[in-house]
C-alpha cells in the first residue's frame, strides 16, 4: 500500500468477486482492478518524483508571509518566490513525523488529482530540506469551511447547495481515478470567498485506491462509515468503496444545513440520536422525524437518507446530490410540513 502505510491498511491481491457479503464492502472484479490500477499508477509516479525532488533548504527559494493552516502532521504557509515573487501555498511535513515515502504519496496523489476546479491545484515541485518535505499548492486565503458553519444554524441554503455540488463533483473525480477521499470534514474543504461560490478539497493524505484494506484504528467518529465500526469481514479489514466518502457526504450536508451533527458515533448501541435515525429510516415516515432532523424538508430527507443508508452498496453515490439541487432542504420559519406519501418528498 502506497503512503502512510500502517499494519491495518494493505492493498488485497486476490480475487474478490465471491465475497461472501456485499453489504461489509465486497468488490466486484472490476472494482478491484480500478483499484490496483491505481496504486501502481501512484508507484510509478512517487518513482519519478523521488528523483526530482529540489534539495534545498525553503527559506533560500520562499519568502514566508503567514501561516494558512497547522495540523497534526504539518502546517501550510503562505509564502512568495524569493525571486519572482509569486505567491504560494506550501505545504510542509516535518520529517520526524513524516516517511518519505508517505510525502511523495500525498504529494502525487494531489498532482493526479489537481486538475479539478474544487480540488486545491497541486504544482509539481517538492522540496527536501535538513528537517522536512514539503510541496507547493495553490494558495486559497479565505480559510476552511468550519470557520463559517454557525453553531445550531449551519450556511444559509444557497451557501449549503453549492458546498455540496461542488463537493460531490470533486469526490466523483477522486473515484473516477480509482481512489476513496476517506478524509471529508469541514476542515479539509477551503474556501475561496465567503459566500461559498467556490471551495476546494486539499489534505490527500487519507486517501487511498479503492480495494484497500482498512481497520478502523480509533474511536468512531460521526463522518464514520457503521461499517467502519462493526467487526471486519475478513481478519485483514474492509476492502474501502467510495461509498464511504458518500458517508461522510451526508454527515457534511447535515452540519451545514443544521449547525451540528447527527449524531456522535453511528453505533445504535451506543449512540440513541443514531438509533433513532435508523428507527425513523426504517419506517419510511419522512414526517415522523427525531428532533435533529426538525427544520429540514422532505426533499432534504430523501437525500440524506440515501447518502446515510447503513448498508454500503445500497448507499446513495455521491452524485445524487445532482438531482436535489435548486429544491428546499431547509423549512422556513413556522412553514407547515407537507409529505406526498408516494415517495417522501414535497408537494409541488
């Protein structure tokens, strides 16, 4: 496995059309081919980026004009060409907490993925100094989206409806490259201007080719797939779909449309805000919402349900979202809930 390869990640090599249970994350034959096809594409690629990476020390090429944003394994700066003066994003890895070979992997997969207009653009230059790696991106100075999601409220709606467009676009590029994101929080999603009209991806560390084998390493937390959180299906761990970025998808729209999350972790034994969302699912009757889901509409309902189905290869994929734009997610004040039995949503 390409990257931050740990003992509970590794690519599967045999075949796995026979999978016993599709609903834990079987792949079909072409499934994983997409995916293999993917990492030696990535090997290939951190081969010829290991052999031109720039050894130099940053403050000689780079003028730092302010930090954009500090993480657990590296911060991003702003900084301008020393020479020409241009300004820049950059990204840097402290080398004790950073393999090279999981600086390159980040580094390639933001070059094979930067041609998209809501993924940060990658340029094709790393730098090895004494005591880091780092790489050039795009600069987008408006900060993260976290940053405007207000607390019990969200983004106004036409904000929300462009965040997910824009989101699910990008999460559909990813895929198509045969790769899972498996990193969707507000944090990792930058804006250009506060009005949302333009946002982007950025933080590829996470991802990784469709087929590989996960095991979920930490505590659930509510972007978590449930079948992240139950015993894996085979002792090497679920084989990751992009039904896991889809997910987390839903987890998004629902904090910018209400201002927090569904729920904590999605494990009904553990967590009653989830066991009622499965009640309330199970029951087809969108009217009879808990009280998280009060103030959304029928429309928003039947697409946050498809995205937060519990069974993987019934999930909603990320382009769903499609086909809700432009309609009511959100109920105005003291407007009145109407429900076409017939499939869930508004009455035009």
């Amino acid at each position: 496995m390409p990257g931050k390869q740990s003992d509970e990640e590794q690519l599967e090599v045999g075949a796995a059309e026979n999978r016993a249970d599709e609903d834990l994350g079987g792949l079909t034959a072409e499934e994983l081919r997409q995916g293999q096809e993917a990492a030696l594409a990535l090997e290939d690629m951190m081969a010829l980026s290991a052999q031109t990476l720039v050894r130099a020390e940053v403050d000689e090429l780079y003028q730092q004009v302010r930090p954009l944003g500090q993480g657990r394994f590296g911060r991003v700066l702003l900084v301008t060409h020393r020479q020409k003066g241009t300004p820049l994003a950059l990204k840097q890895l402290p080398k004790p907490s950073t393999s090279l070979r999981g600086f390159l992997y980040e580094f390639c997969v933001g070059l094979t993925l930067g041609a998209h207009p809501a993924v940060v653009t990658t340029y094709g230059i790393g730098i090895e100094s004494t005591d880091s790696y780092s790489f050039l991106t795009e600069p987008i100075l408006h900060g993260d989206l976290i940053s405007l999601i207000q607390p019990k409220v969200g983004l106004p709606q036409p904000a929300a409806q462009r965040c997910a467009a824009q989101l699910a676009s990008a999460l559909e590029h990813i895929h198509s490259h045969g790769l899972v994101y498996r990193d969707l929080k507000p944090e990792n999603v930058l804006v250009c201007d506060p009005a949302c009209w333009r946002v982007k991806l950025t933080d590829f560390g996470h991802t990784r080719p469709r087929g590989t084998l996960l095991r979920l390493t930490g505590p659930p937390i509510p972007y978590t797939a449930p079948e992240l959180c139950s015993p894996p299906p085979l002792p090497e761990g679920l084989p990751i779909q992009p039904s896991l970025d889809a997910w987390a998808l839903g987890v998004l729209l629902f904090c910018l449309l209400t201002g927090y999350f569904p729920w904590d972790q999605p494990m009904a034994e553990t967590d009653p805000f989830y066991e009622d969302f499965l009640l309330w699912q199970a029951s087809g009757q969108p009217q009879d919402r808990p009280q998280p889901w009060f103030g959304l509409t029928p429309v928003a309902d039947t697409l946050l349900w498809g995205l937060l189905d519990p069974r993987p290869r019934e999930r909603s994929p990320v382009s769903s979202i499609q086909s809700y734009l432009g309609r009511p997610w959100r109920q105005r004040e003291g407007e009145t809930e109407e429900v076409d039995k017939g499939d869930g949503e508004a009455e035009e």
